[in-house]
C-alpha cells in the first residue's frame, strides 16, 4: 500500500490515547407538525485519537442522527440540539456555520451509506474528490491536486485512469470505494461510516472493511463506526456503544460486550440471539418481541421494557434506569440495582 | 427421492437481449423440489437469482428448458390457464416499501387477489377472509385502514407475506423477503415464515444473498455463480463441508460476531462479479478462483454428483 503523506499521520500516532472527541448529554429532538421525535436522548459517548468506535442500534435508534449532529448538519429549523460536542479541546454546538464548513471534510469527515444516491451523477468521480482538496487548500496547484486524486484513487484500490469517469460507469462496491477516497481525501482526524457495507454484497463488504481497516491503521485516523452488523463491529472496532431508542443502554470494550460470561444488556442479548448463527444448528431463531418504538411515542421508565424479557413493574416507573459500571463497562438497566428484576 | 416431486426445472435458460450481446441470466438451471420442501438459492447480486424465481413463475418468459408444476409442464401454458394457476404460486417481494401500493390501503392489498379470482361471492366473506390473514401473519386489526406508509418495514413485509398467503398457495417464491429488515425483525419474520410453512404445507423458494439466513429455512441450498448452477446439497452439508471455491469464499465472507474470530485474517475473495453478457467458455468462476488452473479457462465444468446428494460443478473433483 502506498503510504500516507503528511506529518498529521505522524503526530496522531503520537498522541495516541488522547481524546479526540467527547460527546456530553447530547440530546436532539426534532419537531414537525407540533410532534416531537426525541431522536436522541443524553448520550455521551468518547472517541480516542486512532481510535474505532463501533455505534450498534437497529433503524430508528439515533445512530446517524448522533453522526450528524457532530457535523452540525441538522436542519436547522425543525431540530433543537442540547449538549456539548467536543472535538480536540473545542465545543462544536453552536460552532459558526464558517467553522463547521473548514473542518467538515477537512478534520472530519463522513461515508454515506449509500454510494448509488451519494455521489453526483453529473460530475467525473475525480472531479468530486479534487473538489474537497480544492476546497480546504485554496493555494496548491492544479497539478498537485492531479497527483493526489490520482494518489488517493490508488489508495482505495481503483486504477487512477478510471477518475474520468462518471459513477454510472462503477459497481456498487467501486462506488462505495469512490466515497471513501472523497472522505479521506484531507486525511482527516475523524471518519464517520454510516453503514458503508449495507448496501454490498457480503463479498464485497469483507473487501470494503479489509481496506477500511488498513487505512485506519496506516492513517492512524479515529473511526466511528455505525453499523447494525455485530459481526463488523468485531472485526474492526476497539469500542462498541449499543444504541436504542436515542440512548447508549451499554457501552465498553469489545471484551466487555462482546464476552458472554459478563453482564449485558437484555437488548445487547436480543440483538446477538437474532443473529442467525452459521456455526451452529437450531431449528428457530430467538427474536426481540415487539417493535422499535417510534421517537414521538417512548414510553416512560426504561424504553426498552415492553419488549423486554426481564422487564418488571419497577421497570415501568418514571424513572431511567441507573448506568451500572464496572471498569471500562457501562450499562443501562434496573436489574443492576435494587428494586429492578433479579439476573 | 420418495417423496412428491412439486416444482421441477430441467434445463431452464433465460437469456436477454442486450445492444451489447446476450446476457446470460440463468443458464442451464435444473433442480427438483420436493412438496413442503425449501430450496435456499444463493448467489452474489447479478447471478441470476431473482431472474430464476420470476422465470418459474412464468412472470418472465423461459428461453430454454422445461418448468414442471405440480406435474403439469407450465413451460408453454396460455396466459388464461397461468392466471389460474397463479393461485398455486405466488411471491413475496424483497423490498416491502416498494412493492406495496402506496395508494392502497392494507385491506384493499390483501383483498386484491381474493376478487381477482374471484374467491369469495360477497364482500363480508372476503372481509373475513382478510382480518384471518391478517391474524395469520400477526398483523393487528386496526391496520386495516392504514396505509403502507404509515407502517414500518417489518409489518409492511406481513402485508406481502399476507398477500401472497390469500389464495392459499402450495409455492411461494421469496425473493430477499427478509434482507431490507433489522436484524431484530428479520428474526421475526423468519420464524413467522417457517411456522406458516409448518402450518400451511408450503413449499418455498428461498432467494437470498444472505447464506446464514438461508440455513435456517431451507432444506437444500443452490449456489449460482453467473446463472450458473455451482454447488448444490442439503444445508448441513453445504455448511459443513462446502466444496466449490466460490461457496467457501461465500461462507468466509460472513462477519462472525464473536472476538476470538478478531485477527484472523478470513480468506477474502479478489475482484466482483464479471459481466453475465457473452460469457467466457469455461468455468465463470475461473477469473476469480484462487484455484483456477488452466483446465478452468477453457472448459466448463460437468455439475455432477461428488458426494451423496451433493452437486457440485468444479474441475478439482472430476
């Protein structure tokens, strides 16, 4: 692999560690015809440099709604953000629209999950990626902006002679390779993913994440990772945050939620019993009852407890439920204190 | 096999004209399935899968070969005798935000089929009739009047399943039904469909690109490779022992979700599916077989019985 210009690769493996980004009670509700969606509901969450959180939650749980309000990209009319957002020392909520514009792209930046309605149809792929570097360094020469469209084309493996071309002219997974060379274009210090292997063939996703991962760690970028796929998550990520309903019901290591012999979460449960095993026979899968609830319509105490197995009269209680902690290991749940079902 | 033959394809082809030549969808495709069985069909995007499914049904028409229903070959039949037929096999489409319409209210979708074949003399049977499937596929009464929209993906594909479930069929083809869900519901789903097999005696095709789904629904499995027939076999043996290079490179493919998988590097197969139009002799395969020798270049593999009911088409075993 060609490796990665620049003295930011190097100062970030430095400081590895360090925190890059530290979300405090962020929560974000949107409004339309006098409904309000609580779409995400306190969650704090903290990504350290060249490191990967994975964000684990089913459609409708926040996870790109979280992604999106780092960037400041929500509407602006119909959504009230609370909370700080904190990348590398700065609050970003309520950052100047000018602010925002020279770090998107530039110190973060974000692959869409779906390439086929991302990229612009009209423009060549390498006019789109030439685009971004244009942007954030007003002073280099059009012949450097060549060589490093031509540089980061071969980085995400696609021949540089095919930057003429239009995305028609791309498969699915060239497309999604498209994308990501856009995103790591000014080699920023946090990627965002928003399901970039969704749309693939399983194929192509195990191609996809295997040169994901290699740039991670060539580029010693961090990586927030959203995704409904464990088995991604335990592939590449280093931390995992599982979301629903707008809230973090457990967050830790990949040890500590992905070990079978600690606690977990009865949701964290349910989603891994879902997982339609391939090593293993047995006749039906063990679903989670119910529904997602809409974000208009959360009930009260834990969200969680009308599909929950555990789930008893305390759980109903106006109360949220207590963060059990242990070590790196958070989770959300009233059987961990007194007055909640028994494990 | 003892028991009865349902659906049997001999040598099924379809092939579309293109301006750029002809695109072999599915080529040379035969297989038997026998009554309440399932059929796992497996293949990457572009194989050929769903172009299979809808040739069975006769939605598009066969270049080649013999389709077999039920005993009665349905590869010629007139248009009326297939409208009658149609009550017999049915489908349920991948996508359930686009394959309802959106005009249509839950209860006019499902009644849809029933007064096209006209199954019931008054509206009130027909009613009933539609709050059973709706039961059925645990689909709440008071969607009656609801519109696809304003459900979620996982109740909009119970209306398809609904749907497809009214004229009491003997086959459904499921072409993805579960792949556009969350995991959660995709489990749902899954369960539902294999308790109404139980219930009902359905035999099913099941399409998917997905092959930890299709090991806990189907009986057999079918790997296509280009409308190409690559490995054929029960589902234990096929997730046991996988034999053809490309289906060991589908199974290796498979994010596990456990960490003592985490470093080890899985076997990752090069380049994507090359084009199905004016396809190389040879093996279709061999472009991106890690094994191809140069046999594999030139001729195409026999699909041929290696192991006791178990096909597979690969010059490493012949």
């Amino acid at each position: 692999m060609l490796s990665i210009r620049s003295s930011r690769a190097e100062h970030r493996r430095k400081n590895m560690g360090e925190k890059l980004l530290e979300i405090k009670n962020l929560s974000v509700r949107y409004t339309a015809d006098k409904v309000v969606s609580r779409a995400v509901n306190q969650v704090n969450l903290s990504i350290d440099k060249g490191e990967v959180l994975g964000l684990v939650g089913e459609t409708g749980a926040g996870k790109t709604t979280t992604a999106l309000s780092i960037l400041g990209l929500l509407p602006k009319y119909t959504s009230t953000v609370e909370g700080e957002i904190i990348f590398d020392g700065e609050n970003l909520k309520g950052a100047s629209e000018k602010k925002l514009r020279s770090i998107r792209g530039s110190r973060i930046s974000m692959i869409f999950q779906d390439p086929m309605t991302s990229l612009n149809p009209v423009f060549r792929v390498g006019s789109q990626i030439a685009d971004v570097i244009r942007f954030h360094n007003r002073n280099i020469s059009h012949h450097e902006i060549n060589q490093r469209v031509d540089n980061i084309l071969s980085l995400v493996g696609i021949p540089p002679s095919r930057k003429n071309e239009y995305a028609h002219q791309f498969s699915g997974g060239m497309k999604q390779r498209v994308m990501i060379a856009i995103a790591i274009a000014c080699n920023p210090d946090l990627l965002i993913a928003d399901e970039p292997t969704t749309a693939l063939d399983v194929t192509i996703q195990a191609q996809v994440i295997k040169m994901m991962r290699g740039l991670q760690k060539e580029m010693g970028s961090s990586v927030m990772l959203i995704t409904h796929d464990l088995g991604i998550v335990a592939n590449f990520c280093d931390k995992v945050a599982i979301m629903y309903a707008g809230e973090i019901v457990e967050y830790g290591t990949l040890e500590d939620v992905f070990d079978k012999s600690r606690p977990h979460h009865p949701y964290t449960n349910g989603l891994f019993n879902s997982i339609p095993n391939i090593t293993e026979r047995t006749k039906r899968l063990t679903p989670i009852n119910g529904l997602t609830p809409h974000p208009s319509e959360l009930p009260d105490g834990c969200k969680f407890h009308p599909r929950c197995p555990k789930g008893s009269e305390y759980c109903q209680s106006g109360d949220n439920p207590s963060k059990y902690i242990n070590g790196t290991h958070m989770i959300q749940c009233h059987q961990f204190d007194k007055g909640g079902a028994i494990l | 096999m003892s028991e009865k033959v349902l659906l049997e394809c001999k040598n099924l082809k379809k092939y579309f004209e293109t301006p750029k030549g002809m695109l072999h969808a599915v080529d040379d495709v035969s297989f038997k399935i026998g009554e309440g069985k399932t059929l796992g069909v497996v293949g990457e995007s572009g194989c050929g899968k769903s172009t299979l499914g809808r040739t069975i049904l006769r939605l598009l028409p066969s270049t080649d070969g013999k389709i077999i229903f039920d005993g009665k070959d349905i590869t010629d039949i007139k248009p009326k005798d297939m409208t009658a037929l149609r009550r017999q096999m049915q489908i349920i489409f991948q996508d359930p935000f686009s394959s309802l319409d959106p005009k249509m209210t839950v209860y006019q979708i499902i009644e849809e089929p029933l007064c096209i074949h006209k199954v019931f003399k008054n509206k009130q049977e027909r009613t009933e009739r539609v709050a059973e499937l709706m039961e059925i596929v645990g689909l709440d009464r008071r969607y009656f009047n609801t519109y696809p929209h304003e459900l979620d993906g996982g109740r909009r594909q119970r209306i398809g399943i609904a749907r497809a479930l009214a004229l009491n069929p003997k086959f459904i083809v499921c072409d993805e039904p579960v792949s556009a869900l969350d995991v959660s519901i995709q489990a749902q789903i899954l369960n539902l469909m294999m308790n109404l097999k139980d219930k009902l005696g359905l035999t099913y095709i099941f399409i998917t690109h997905d092959l930890s789904v299709v090991k806990h629904i189907s009986d057999d499995i079918l790997v296509l490779y280009l409308g190409k027939m690559v490995e054929m076999t029960s589902s234990d043996s096929l997730f046991e022992d996988p034999l053809h290079p490309y289906t060991k490179a589908l199974l290796s493919a498979i994010p596990i979700p456990d960490i003592s998988h985490k470093g080890k590097e899985a076997e990752i197969m090069k380049g994507e599916v090359t084009s199905p139009i004016d396809p190389p002799e040879g093996c279709r395969f061999a472009a991106r077989c890690p094994k191809a020798t140069e046999r594999c270049f030139k001729e195409m593999p026999e699909f041929i019985e290696v192991k006791e009911k178990h096909f597979v088409a690969c010059h490493l075993y012949n």
